[in-house]
C-alpha cells in the first residue's frame, strides 16, 4: 500500500465526521510561520485545530522574499474579505534544524538564493542559534515596507528535545522592534 493509499483511508474516517467549512478568516486570527520539519507541525506543538490559524512553513521557518510576498497576497486576500488587519504573525523556530547542516560555505550560493541575498551576506543571515535567527527574521520583516508596522508579531523558539517553546519576543506590534536590529 503506498503512502498515499494509507492517508487517504485517513481522509475518509476524516470525511466522515466533518462538520463544514469554517470561514476564510482564521477563528484565531493569527499566522504562524514555522519550519517544514515534520517534529514542528503546529497542529499538534501548538495544539492549532482546524480553522484557526494560517500557516506557511518553509525551510527554517525563515522569512524568505517568497514569504514576504505570501504575506503580500494574503493580506490583499484579506482585504478583499473586509477582515480586520489586527492579525498576529507567529516565527517559530526551532532546535536541530536541518538548515543549520548548510554552514558550509559550498552552500552559499544555494542560501543566497533562497534568501534572495548575495553570497558574502550568508554567514551573517544563517545563523545556527534559533534564537537569533528569530529575530533577524523579525527583523527583516520590520524593513519591509509592504508588511504593516501595527502587525503584531511575535517570535518563538521549540526546544524539540523537551517539546518546550522559549518565547524570544511576545506578541507586540512590529513598530516596537529596535532600529539597531533593523541595520
Ligand atoms: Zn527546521
């Protein structure tokens, strides 16, 4: 039986106890952006249940020029719905990440791309520590002009040893976010 046979037989018990579909505007009115590593899933880190939150993982859970214009279009979506802007966007990075195995300066045109950096800026934008990889990301999204400065955003670290999560920043408006940690 393949994989996909397997999930599927999952959809039809998921199927048979369906109740409808929710609205298109999250009952918790928040993103979180988080790693694809499948020990991160926030359905079941963060208890998210169906219907209550947007969530864009990538590799990392890094804020890439790619999510920066997902956020684009789902805040153009939102308009177009009429939904409040008073979102909260989540980082959520995490312990062991595989990104921090591309070090390695033979990666560091693959890492310029995916930032959208040149090479010479890797080592600065790569960062083993998830802590401060938060942050620069938080950082990066506050130097955007196109994401709205009253988001909150807050940021978080998940220990995937313990299964605990480190706050590194609570959920405040991006305005808040210091000018020396947006050079
Ligand atoms: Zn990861």
């Amino acid at each position: 039986m393949s994989v996909t046979e397997v999930l599927l037989e999952r959809n039809a018990r998921f199927q048979a106890r369906y109740s409808g579909p929710g609205s298109l505007e999250p009952t918790l009115r928040s993103l979180v952006l988080t790693c694809a590593d499948q020990r991160v899933d926030p359905a079941h880190i963060l208890g998210i249940d169906l219907n209550e939150s947007i969530v864009l993982r990538n590799a990392g859970g890094r804020v890439t020029p790619e999510v920066l214009n997902e956020l684009a279009l789902l805040g153009t979506i939102a308009a177009i719905e009429g939904m409040d802007p008073g979102f909260e966007l989540i980082v959520v990075h995490h312990t062991d990440c595989g990104t921090a195995r591309l070090g390695d300066s033979s990666h560091h045109g693959l890492l310029a791309r995916y930032f959208g950096i040149d090479p010479s800026d890797v080592p600065g934008k790569c960062v083993t520590d998830p802590a401060a990889a938060v942050m620069l990301d938080i950082a990066e999204l506050a130097r955007n002009p196109f994401v709205p400065s009253t988001l909150k955003v807050a940021g978080l670290v998940y220990h995937v040893e313990t299964g605990a999560i480190e706050i590194v920043r609570p959920a405040t408006p991006l305005s808040s976010v210091e000018p020396s940690s947006v050079a």
